[in-house]
C-alpha cells in the first residue's frame, strides 16, 4: 500500500484475542496520528444500533437476517459520518472490527453459509472498503478463558452481551469463518495465543510499517 495516503485498516478476531486492548494501547502511544473507531458503533446513530444489536437480551433470538442487517446498517452510517470525513482529512482510522465479523458471526456462525448471497450483495453498496484487515488469530478455547476471566473481573460494570452465552463450538465455527472471508481481501494475521506483550509488539512494528 502508498505510504503516504491515509490508511482505512480494520482489526478482527474472536473474543478474548486483545484486539481492542491492544487497540486502546496503540492509540495512547500514537495520538493524533491514527484515529479509531468500533463496530458497531462508531458514529453516533451507529452506537444506538449497537446498543439494541448487541445488549439487548432479545437479540440473542432475533433471526440473523435482522442481526446481519442491523449490523450493515449501522456500518453505512460509521462509513459516511465517521470512516470516510477522516479519511478525506488526510488520517488513518482504524475499526475494532468491522464486515469481517458479520460474515463470521451472522453469515457463517449463525446462518451456516445461507446468507452469504445477502452478505455479499450488501458489503457491495459500501462507498469505501478496507486497506487491510489485521487478525487476530486465538485459539477459540485460549480466547474464551480469557473473555470470561475478564467478564469476571467486569462484573459489576458489564453490560449484558449475548455472545458471551454462546457455546464453545459457536466460537469454533466463528473462528472458520473469520479464516474463509480473509481468502477474498487483502489481510495478515498476528497470533495472539502468545504473550501480550509479544502480541503487543507485533501489532505495534506491523502499524509502524503502514502508516
């Protein structure tokens, strides 16, 4: 990729992967350099949606069509009103996650493969794709130790999050997906099964080269 145009690049992985740690950290020590966004949410009206997509307790039974939608559509409204306005100033932005998750979680995950047709034809009307996506490959047993430990120490202030019910062969099948979208976009993968601190600087070198 030019190095001296701004950078659209997306981070992805399962629960309890440190992505959104790692995240967090980067951006303390890069500053106004890099500007970050989450999905969903991200833009104002995207975070409503997230909030209804993500923490309402019916969603766990909504039909995937209604969650993959849900998601789209609050990331239509971060592309025009937050992704592509810094993109435009001469920025990088960088999404805690983003289309990859819909198609692991909603298309692969949930639908087994039944909305692919929708989820393709839908990732078509986006205005603005991705530079590069960056994975962060956990071994699904690894990630989810981890994500409920940190549940555990967050009790008292988490909000309820449905994939947090799910079971452990959910997190498996969200993992292949996540492997079978990346053979169709640019992408490379940071194994996050080791140290955080090893984790941490392979994704500080890798957006150190990028941007």
């Amino acid at each position: 990729m030019p190095q001296n145009k701004p950078k659209f690049i997306v981070i992805e992985g399962g629960e309890g992967s440190g992505k959104s740690s790692m995240l967090i950290k980067l951006k303390e020590k890069l500053g106004d350099k890099i500007v970050t966004t989450r999905e969903p949410g991200g833009s104002p009206y995207a975070e409503a949606i997230r909030e209804v997509a993500k923490n309402n307790p019916l969603a766990k039974t909504a039909p995937t069509e209604t969650t993959l939608c849900l998601m789209f559509a609050a990331r239509y409204d971060n592309l025009a009103n937050m992704i592509i306005p810094t993109i435009e100033k001469g920025v990088s932005i960088i999404a805690d996650r983003f289309d990859a998750s819909s198609y692991a979680y909603q298309v692969h995950s949930q639908s087994g493969g039944g909305l692919e047709g929708l989820f393709w034809k839908l990732r078509q009307r986006m205005v603005l794709k991705p530079d590069l996506y960056i994975f962060f490959d956990v071994k699904p047993e690894v990630g989810m130790k981890r994500a409920n430990s940190r549940n555990q120490s967050l009790l008292k202030d988490k909000k309820y999050d449905h994939f947090d019910d799910r079971e452990m062969e959910f997190h498996k099948k969200v993992r292949a997906g996540y492997l079978k979208f990346f053979k169709n976009v640019p992408h490379v993968v940071i194994d996050a099964n080791k140290s955080i601190e090893e984790v941490e600087r392979d994704f500080a070198n890798m957006i150190n080269k990028l941007i």
